[in-house]
C-alpha cells in the first residue's frame, strides 16, 4: 500500500522492486498480495497495455485506522491498556508523541 500511495499508480512490478530487497517477496507474492488487496477495496486495478496499474483507493490514514481496530478487536479483545502499557514500558514514545497522547485523554475526559 505504502507504495501505491507514494507513486500513485504502480505496476505489480514497481511494487516488487521496492519492497523485494528488504522483504525478500518473490514477485508472485507481490502480485497476490495486490490483487488481494484490490478485492478487499484498498486498490483498483486498471489495464494499461499488458500491464496492470493498481490505484490505492482508500487513504493512509483509513486503511491504517482500519487496521489499529482490527488489532484491538482481535489480539488486545478491545482494550487499549496493554498497547499503551506497551509503548510507556518499552520508551518507544517520543516527548511530541507522549504529548499528543495527554491531549487526546484530556479531550476524551472533557466528553
């Protein structure tokens, strides 16, 4: 998704070669992961040629908000304790985002 945001639209191919370095993905993994993607609704496909473009069609922000409730739900039974238990224990939380955090708890509280 990553790159389908960043470039737009992109070839199967394109995606393959920015994530295979790191990923060590055959192509054909990148290709199901894509097209598993489009019949979730996260990308279109269109024809160009001989070659499939995939579109992303859902913003960063919604796939990742998406994704955080299925999180919750599925693994943390929907409780936010233990992922806040996780980052104070662990300093993964900058000063700025540690800030962030308090506000957003003083809003919820106002509500």
């Amino acid at each position: 998704m990553k790159v389908c945001w960043e470039k737009r639209s992109c070839s199967a191919r394109e995606v393959y070669e920015e994530v295979s370095p790191p990923k060590s993905w055959e192509y054909r993994t990148v290709k199901t992961m894509l097209d598993r993607l489009v019949e979730k609704g996260y990308l279109k496909r269109e024809k160009d040629g001989n070659v499939c473009l995939y579109i992303a069609t859902a913003s960063q922000k919604a796939v990742t908000s998406t994704a955080i409730e299925n999180f919750i739900a599925t693994v943390l039974d929907n409780t936010v304790a233990p992922l806040f238990t996780h980052f104070s224990k662990g300093k993964k939380l900058n000063k700025e985002e540690l800030s962030s955090l308090k506000k957003l708890i003083d809003e919820f509280e106002e509500e």
